[in-house]
C-alpha cells in the first residue's frame, strides 16, 4: 500500500472520530463575575469514544471502496473540531457556531454530497402513484411534529372559526362565535376577531373571504382542524404529483425531475405549509394545473378546469386575481380547442368573479375585491412595498426562502438552460410565479404575519421547481450539498418547532435555535422594521445573555472540562439588558422573558433618579410564567434594589422583568439575574 492510500486512510479516520467524539460536546464563552470562562460541558466519555473509533473504522472502509466521500467526511472533522479553537484561544468566536443543531446541518450537507455519489442514477420514471404517495407520506410524518404545540396560529383560527360558522349556522356572522368561544377546541386562548370594519350593524363579519372555509368545510364537519389539516396534506401532495409530472415532461431526465421534486416536497416552504390552513396551499396547486394546461393543447376538460380553479382562487383570496387571470389566459391561448368550450372557461370565471362582487356589495356595501378591508386596504397593498418586499422574501433574516432552503439559490442557473431547451416554459413558469411574488410582495407585511417564512413564495413554487431542476442538473455535487442542508433545516424545525415562529422583530427564531449564544442575525439582512439592519462584520459575536442561559441549562455539576478550572452556576452573570432604559413619567419597558431552571437566582436593579425625588420613582415589577412573584422600587432611597427568585422543580419557568416610571421618571442602568443555587441537570426532571 502506498503513502497515499495511507494518508487518506489516516485523514478519514481523524476526522470521523474528532465528529463521532465531539459532536456530543458542547462548547462554552461565558461571561462570570470573574471574567469569561471558557471550556467544555459534556466532554467526550469512554463509550462515546469507543463508539467514535468503530464509526471512524467504518468510514475508512467505506472510503476505500468509494473514494469521493472523502470530502463530505474530511468536513465533518473539521466542522466539529472548529469550536476548540474559541475555546482554546478565546478568538475567532464564530466557530461556536459548529455544535448542536449547526453540527447537524453540517452532517445533512455531507451526506448530500456522499449520497449523490453513492445512489445510481435512476432511468425509469415513477407511475404517477409514486409521487403522490410519497408526498403524502412525507406529508403525513411531518405533520406529527409541525405546527408543534402552539397549534393554530395567525389566520388559522379564524378560517376554523369561519368553518364553524357555516357549520353551525350556515352564515358568516361571526358574532355568536366569538361571544360563546366556539374556536376553544383549536385556540385554547382568547381569539381578537378580525373584523371587516365594514360590518352590518350588529353583525361580525370577517377580513378574510369565505373560499377556503367552503373548501375545507367537509373536512371540518368530518374531523375538525385535524382532518382539514389532513385534507390540505391531501391537495398538496396532489401539487407536488403534478410538479413531478411536468419536471418529467419538460426534462425528459429521471435524475433532475426526481431531485426537483424532491426539492418541492422536503424543503422549505412547502414543507412548512402542506398542513397549514393558509390560502398560499390550494393556490399552489392551482399553479400546478395551470402549469399542465398551459402547455398541452386545450380540450374540454383543461379548458373548464382552468375556470373553475381561476373562479375558485378569486373566493379563496382576492390576492389571487392575478394567478387567475395568467393561468386562464395561458391556457385559452393554446391550440385545437372549439370556441363554445372557451367561452365556457371565460363564463366560469366571469360568473365566479361578478358572484363575489356582488357578495361582497350584499355584506360590505361596495362591490370591491377589498370592500371587507376597509379605506385603508389602498395603502396596504403599493407597488413601493417592492424595494423591501421582493429582496425579503429572499434574504431577510428572518422570512427570507434562502436562509431555510439555500438550495433554491439554484434556481437562477436553470433559467439559461430552460430557455436554451424549452423557451415556452420558462415564460409560462416565469408568469406564473411572478403573477403572485409580486402581490405578496406589494403588501406592507409582505412576510405575511404571524407564520412559517416563506408564506408568499408559496404559490410559484410549482413553477420555481422546474428552474431548480434544470439548475441541479448543471451543479449536482452543489445542488446535493445544498439539499441536504436545506433538509437539515425541516429536521431542526421538525424537533423545535419554535425556530418557524418569528415576531417580526429582526431576531430569527431559527438562528436562535442552530446558534442561541452568537448573535448570527447580524450576518444576514433585516428588512421588517422602517431601516435596513446588517451588520455582517459583527457576526457571530457572544450575546452575554443567552451565553449564560446556555450554560446554566447544560450544567450537571461534573459535566466541566476546562484548563480554567470547573465553572459553577454561582459565577454566572446574567445581564438581562442590552442597554440602559430612560424612562420618562408612566412609560413601561420589560426585559426579554428568560427560561430558568430550577433553582434560587437573585435578581438586582442598578439604577439612578435625580436627588431629592420620590423614594418610589420607578416600580419593578418580576414575574414568573406571568405571574408576579415580586415588586420594589427604584428611587433616592433604594437606587439598587434586590429580589430573590426562587424557580420551583419541573419544567422550566419564564422570567420578566417590568420597569414603570411613576412621578418623576428615572434611570434603569442594569438588571443582573446571577445564580446561588441552581438543580443540576439530571435531577431537573424529579
């Protein structure tokens, strides 16, 4: 055996096992009354070893028979050992970024890279049952874990509450639904009605038009929110079977149109919505028949399905206008068909649109597609939402598409090559897509609420699988990497469903999962709030804060390695702001709510008022799982008050600091949260 052979061996080796060993570890910058700490909680324990070598041994073997894997297991090696840089030197802080959630998109992305070079490519195409089942399969897994314990959230609640109504009274005033709480068996809390300021008086109309309440209405009346969840699983996994035939149809190449697919079904944000009861998932598959029968010779039957589904997007959402008329029109606009079936499509849609002003003119009082908004329905929809809408929906740190599914990036190298083969079905893709961007775009809160990222960019998603598909097919090796660290991201969020529930509020619920001690949103763009925020050069910085919280979490009493020495939880400092707050006279400000484990914390307020004011200038108000456990004030006579916190056995408890200025305002200079005597790890649960 040669050098060579050799040193490959030995590479492999060290690196699986430094991935094997490490990857259970985690690695620590912590902020301490005595200066930052630095080391390890959970280092690496004999049978964690043992098991890392045999791991290292498997991968020597694999290496040896198929050598490209090299790469992907070379990278695991280093991804894992990156964190003792920091640890060892204090420097280079962003590699803390490579442990927990992070490490596990490392290895998704290896194994993308080594399984494209270990699958035979596939030649024959799938029966149309295939797709369907495995979509719906997919689908129905996924579902056991998203939308997680919150339930239904956003519009949800009050499309459930529609289907009630109808239901029950076979009306939409909403009024008695809200007064006797028929939304409790899905919302457990209080439901805000999203009333139409145009109401008839003494009547609750809502907002949202009444299309997706009829369409899952059936489902409703069978099973309540499950069963309309299982129903829109149902019309999505159809999506997903039709996009598997056109990536067929148009390429005319297994690999691509399987990878495109799987793209569509097992990435964000499909993956996100196929069980969100949203409009974006029927509108979906709306695109996906326009996208058959734009580009196959009308008949009958494409003809007047176009119709009923242009009519039907108008009642799900008014939004929808646009996909309607592009898909009706592409599909009249192809050959062959007689001009009564035309005629047909266009009286469909035509009845279907003047159905709805009239309804709208019945209850509102304008036939308007946004009568039920109001005056101000004007400005909430602009064109010059466009300078941040259309970049968000890509690249904001929080809703953006690319930072949940990088591999979509690959889109834009398939719009050369899909033109070069198939300029027709780029231009009709293209329409598609950008007849909703564009609308979703335009709105004010283009991320659309209180919902998955992505929710906008749902219905072109259909017509951007066929450009990703033809942009896997120029860059496989890529595009396999790219895969599997966008799937790496439906896993996190499959196991912590809170890393899809932003606030808008410039902090991505993701990051703070995959990385909750580095402040990573500085790497990528705000574009939510009235400015741009990015910061990429501060990346990666420690927040003190969550630093603290991360280690107070993992610590389990012996669990420490460190050439510092062992930590214990009474050197932690936890600073519970940012910076100082100014309070003018009945202004209130509260800190971010902290997870504490069990254990005894004293709390201390640092803060200043003028001389000779009130002893009571600012009352501080702490509560745990909202519910006051303490209250001082802050004033001449007492200008560092202190309260102890006693966080009682079991799961953890949420802690909130509120400040109120009450006569003459004052100054809060720090509020420090530090340990005394904290339940170790392994007993929290007793």
């Amino acid at each position: 055996m040669n050098a060579s052979p050799l040193l490959r061996s030995a590479a492999v080796f060290v690196a699986v096992f430094a991935f094997g060993s490490l990857s259970g570890s985690s690695f620590h910058v912590v902020p301490t009354v005595e200066g930052p700490w630095r080391g390890l909680l959970d280092p690496p324990a004999p049978l964690r070893i043992a098991s890392a070598v045999a791991l290292a041994l498997l991968a020597v073997a694999l290496e040896r028979s198929r050598p490209r894997v090299l790469g992907p297991m070379l990278s695991l090696g280093v991804a894992a050992a990156a964190p003792l840089i920091p640890v060892s030197t204090g420097a280079l802080l962003p590699l803390l970024l490579f442990q927990g959630p992070a490490l596990a998109l490392v290895l998704a992305c290896a194994a993308g890279v080594a399984l494209v070079e270990l699958l035979p490519r596939p030649t024959r195409p799938w029966p149309w049952l295939v797709p369907f089942g495995a979509a719906l399969a997919f689908f129905a897994l996924l579902s056991t874990r998203l939308p997680g314990p919150a339930g239904a959230q956003g519009d949800e609640p009050h499309y459930l509450t529609m289907a009630e109504s109808l239901r029950s009274d076979h009306d939409l005033d909403l009024r008695d639904e809200f007064q006797q709480r028929a939304y409790r068996s899905f919302y457990p809390g209080e439901l805000s009605a999203h009333t139409s300021p145009a109401s008839p008086r003494r009547q609750l109309y809502s907002i949202h038009t009444p299309g997706l309440p009829a369409l899952v209405l059936p489902a409703y009346a069978l099973g309540g929110a499950a069963a309309v969840r299982g129903f829109l699983v149902l019309i999505t996994a159809a999506a997903a079977a039709l996009v598997y035939a056109l990536l067929r149809g148009v390429l005319r190449d297994e690999t691509p149109a399987r990878a495109g697919f799987a793209a569509f079904v097992g990435l964000a944000p499909i993956a996100f919505y196929a069980n969100q009861i949203y409009p974006e998932v029927p509108a979906a598959f709306a695109t996906a028949v326009f996208l058959h029968t734009s580009r196959r010779d009308a008949n009958a039957p494409s003809l007047l399905a176009a119709g009923v589904l242009a009519g039907a997007l108008l009642w799900i959402h008014p939004k929808f206008l646009p996909l309607a008329v592009t898909g009706l029109v592409l599909t009249l606009l192809r050959p062959r068909a007689g001009a009564p079936w035309r005629v047909g499509a266009l009286l469909l849609f035509a009845a279907a649109f003047l159905a709805l002003l009239s309804w709208m003119n019945l209850i509102f009082g304008r036939p308007s597609l946004t009568a039920a908004y109001g005056a101000g329905a004007q400005q909430d929809v602009a064109i010059g939402h466009w300078l941040r809408g259309l970049p968000g929906l890509l690249v904001d740190r929080e809703f953006g598409l690319l930072l949940h599914a990088p591999l979509w990036a690959l889109a834009a190298l398939g719009v050369r090559p899909l033109w070069r083969d198939h300029p027709g079905d780029l231009m009709r893709a293209a329409v598609l897509a950008f007849s909703s961007i564009l609308v979703g775009a335009a709105y004010s809160m283009w991320w659309g609420g209180t919902c998955p990222p992505g929710r906008f960019l749902v219905p072109a998603m259909p017509s951007l699988a066929l450009l990703l598909a033809y942009g896997i097919g120029a860059r496989p090796r890529l595009a396999a990497g790219l895969f599997g660290l966008s799937l790496g991201v439906v896993l996190v969020a499959a196991d912590t469903p809170r890393a899809l529930h932003n606030r808008a509020d410039s902090e991505s619920a993701l990051l703070r999962v995959i990385a909750p001690a580095l402040r990573l949103d500085r790497a990528l763009p705000s574009l939510v709030g009235a400015r741009v925020e990015w910061d990429p050069l501060g990346a990666g910085a420690i927040d003190p804060r969550r630093a603290a919280l991360c280690a107070l979490r993992e610590w389990d009493g012996a669990n420490v390695a460190s050439a510092a020495g062992r930590i214990a939880p009474e050197q932690l400092l936890i600073p519970l702001l940012d910076a100082p707050w100014r309070l003018a006279v009945e202004e209130t400000q509260s800190t971010p709510r902290l997870s504490l484990p069990a254990g005894l914390y004293e709390l201390r307020v640092r803060g200043r008022v003028e001389p000779g004011l009130s002893g009571r200038a600012v009352r501080i108000v702490v509560t745990l799982d909202e519910r006051d456990i303490a209250r001082v004030f802050l004033g001449s006579f007492d200008p560092q008050p202190t309260v102890e916190v006693d966080v009682p056995p079991g799961a953890e408890r949420r802690l909130e600091v509120w400040a109120t200025a009450l006569q003459d305002g004052g100054t809060i200079e720090a509020i420090e949260l530090q340990p005394r005597r904290v339940v170790p790890r392994g007993r929290r649960s007793l």
